[in-house]
C-alpha cells in the first residue's frame, strides 16, 4: 500500500513545541519527531479505544510484553523473556532509572558527547560524576563521521575520582547518525565488563535505518553482555508517536531486573494507556508496511541533504547517518573564516527563518554544530535547505 509521505500535515496550531516554540516565520527542523501522519493501524486503534468512551486505569497488557519480546525475536534473533519488559513513560526516564538502581553519589557514568542532551543531566539529576569520553570527529571535504577513540574511552573509565558504575550507550547514536558495528560493540562490550559497568544502551532509534544499515543490539553479543546490559526500546520515533511516553526497559538479569521494577514503583511510574495500544500495535509487526516505505522516504531525504550541502554550502560538512532522521552539520570552520560571531542555530534563525537544534546543546564536539531533523515531507525539507542555503550566499 502507498503511503503520502508528501502531504503537509499543518502542525502550528496543535500546541506542538516543534512548531510554538519559535516565530511563526521561522521553519522548525530541531524537534525529533516527525512531520508525518503516524501509522493507519495505530491510528484506527487509538480511534477504538476513544470511541468506547472510557479511558480508565489500565495495567500494560500481557500481550503487549510478548509484543514487545516477539519483535527483538523476529528482529535480531534475541530470546527476550516478555517478564523482562518493563514499561517506562518514556527512555529519558528508562536511563535515569537505570543509572539510579547501580550508582550512588559521587559514583561515575560515561556518556560519548556530543550524544543526546538529557545523557548529559543523569549525573546532575543523580549526583554522579560524569564522564565524558568524546566520539572523534573525522572529517572530509564535504562531509564527516563519527568513530569511537578507544584511548579516550578507556582514560575517561574512572576519570575524575570516582568509579564508573554506569555507561550510557546511544545505539543509534543521536545526533550522529551512526550506528555502530559489531567490531566496535564488543570492544565497548568487553571494556564494560572488565570494569564492572552496567551498560544501559538507548536504542530509540533502533528500526530506523537509513539504506542497507543494520542494527546490532548490544546485548545479543554474548550472554555475559546480556547479564550486564538494561535495552531501552520504544515505538515512538519510529512510528512517531513520542507525545504518547511510553517505552520499555529490556532488562534480562533478574536481579537487575528486580532492582529496576522495585525503582519504577518507588517513583509510581505509570505508562500512558493508549501508548500501550500504540505499542503493541508498532510491534506486532501490523504496521510494517509503513515501515519500509518511510525508511525509504528517510534515506531518499538523507541523500538529498548530503548532496545538497556538496552542491550547494561549500566550505559546510554534514554526517552521512545511517539510521536517524538527523544530520548532523559542521558551520564551525565556515563561521570562523567570515568571523561570524555566536552559534550556527542564532546564525541560522536569524538569516535562514529556519531553526536546527544548537550542536553545543549535546555536549563536548557540539560547538559549530547544528542537528537537522529531516523526517518531514521532502517540498518541506527542500525549502528548509533553501534557506539555509540562502543565509551562506549573503556571506560568500
């Protein structure tokens, strides 16, 4: 069945924060969700539930569990016990939790900047030491990527005075785009093991892939990660449904797994009842069709962003993500040869009317940067590039 991924779905007067946050003018490319329709299925589901009338306390469902354990089968070939899933309302939620049940204060958590700015307040939240151990940045003519120094990540491992208790792991990564190999996750893996570290691994971004990119959850390397591994999976970047926060927490060792359960009742944490039914849906496998189209859509707007900064922004570099609907794009080197002064997003939304996420907002590598969601009809995305590339001109 054809989806519409061009269709322009007006979002300005839903109280959407990608689309109020800003001037009216200004076109919103930050927020990590998508500008399309979710799923028919998830929709006709959720319409069910509202139109029986009543929306009453609800525990999560059984099959939602097995739904959730089926898809790590038919995915990955992973053996996920449904009593291991335990939903959260949201993975922000999930990684503090999962930081919380092995840590105590002053103990370390390392984090890979420029990651996903909410990894970088679980040791504020938590009162833990955080420990950064930078990606490195290799950069060609018109683009980069992003590779793991392994001197750096093994110096960063107690750094600080404090023990490493914790490592936050972003698989896809966000806003890079990668998603890292098997080579790269077992010697992350083994690191983690010899040092005793829980490895609490944020995988949202997990189903969607950019071309022929496959993911690898790093808790299927061996059961000795598995025992030492919480997942964190949820349906709502890929089948965008993130206002409904709901997630999961895949959590195999059963001590670990009590730990976790005990947490999310101190905190009487609850899930949202219809993201459960979105859940399940997502992950029964009913809406895969949709699936597959959008991933193509998604690698069809990568390649137009890639091509377009090669073509059209000389002297900008963006990440080639390979799974993501986020670019990653380098104005540093550019501003700094015009002497423009202040970040790319003030720089952008002041010249272009288009607003991107500020690349110092993700930590440590993130300074000049700009992250560009392009998970939007492509007539909306093309004029969101034209006006970037109408802000370059004026200082050419």
């Amino acid at each position: 069945m054809p989806y519409n991924f061009d269709q322009i779905i007006d979002r300005r007067h839903t109280n959407s924060l990608k689309w109020t946050a800003y001037p009216a003018d200004a076109l919103p490319m930050w927020v990590a969700d998508m500008d399309f329709s979710a799923p028919p299925s998830i929709l006709d589901a959720l319409r069910r539930a509202i139109d029986h009338g009543v929306l009453g306390y609800e525990f999560p469902r059984r099959a939602l569990l097995e739904a959730v354990a089926g898809r790590m089968e038919r995915l990955y070939g992973w053996h996920v016990d449904p009593d291991a899933v335990i939903p959260v309302p949201g993975l922000v939620t999930g990684f503090n939790i999962a930081a919380a049940i092995v840590s105590s204060p002053g103990d370390g958590i390392l984090i890979q900047p420029p990651v996903y700015f909410p990894f970088l307040k679980v040791s504020e939240n938590l009162g833990l030491v955080r420990q950064d151990a930078p990606l490195r940045a290799v950069k060609r003519q018109h683009t980069l990527r992003y590779e793991v120094d392994f001197a750096i990540f093994e110096q960063a491992i107690h750094s600080r005075g404090a023990r490493t208790k914790t490592f936050l792991l972003c698989n896809p990564h966000n806003p890079t785009g990668n998603a890292y190999d098997r080579a790269t996750l077992e010697r992350m893996a083994e690191i983690a093991l010899r040092e005793g570290m829980l490895i609490c691994s944020d995988e949202i971004h997990s189903e969607l892939l950019l071309g022929d990119t496959r993911h690898i959850p790093i808790a299927t390397l061996s059961p000795e990660i598995e025992a030492q591994s919480i997942t964190l999976v949820a349906a709502s970047k890929t089948f965008n449904v993130a206002g409904l926060f709901t997630g999961f927490a895949i959590v195999p060792n059963p001590e670990l797994r009590e730990r976790y359960k005990h947490e999310v009742e101190r905190l009487t944490l609850h899930t949202n009842s219809l993201g459960q039914i979105a859940a399940e849906v997502a992950f029964s496998g009913a809406c895969d069709d949709w699936l597959e189209e959008l991933k193509a859509y998604l690698t069809a707007n990568r390649d137009l962003v890639v091509n377009f900064v090669r073509e059209a922004l000389p002297g900008i570099r963006t990440t080639v993500p390979e799974a993501t609907y986020l670019a990653w794009l380098d104005f540093g080197d550019w501003m700094r040869e015009r002497g423009i002064s202040g970040s790319p997003h003030e720089f952008l939304l002041r010249e272009g009317k288009v607003v991107l996420n500020e690349g110092a907002a993700f930590g440590a590598g993130g300074e000049g940067f700009v992250r560009l969601n392009f998970g939007c009809p492509r007539p909306m995305l093309e004029e969101g590039l034209e006006r970037i590339a109408r802000a370059v001109r004026r200082y050419r």
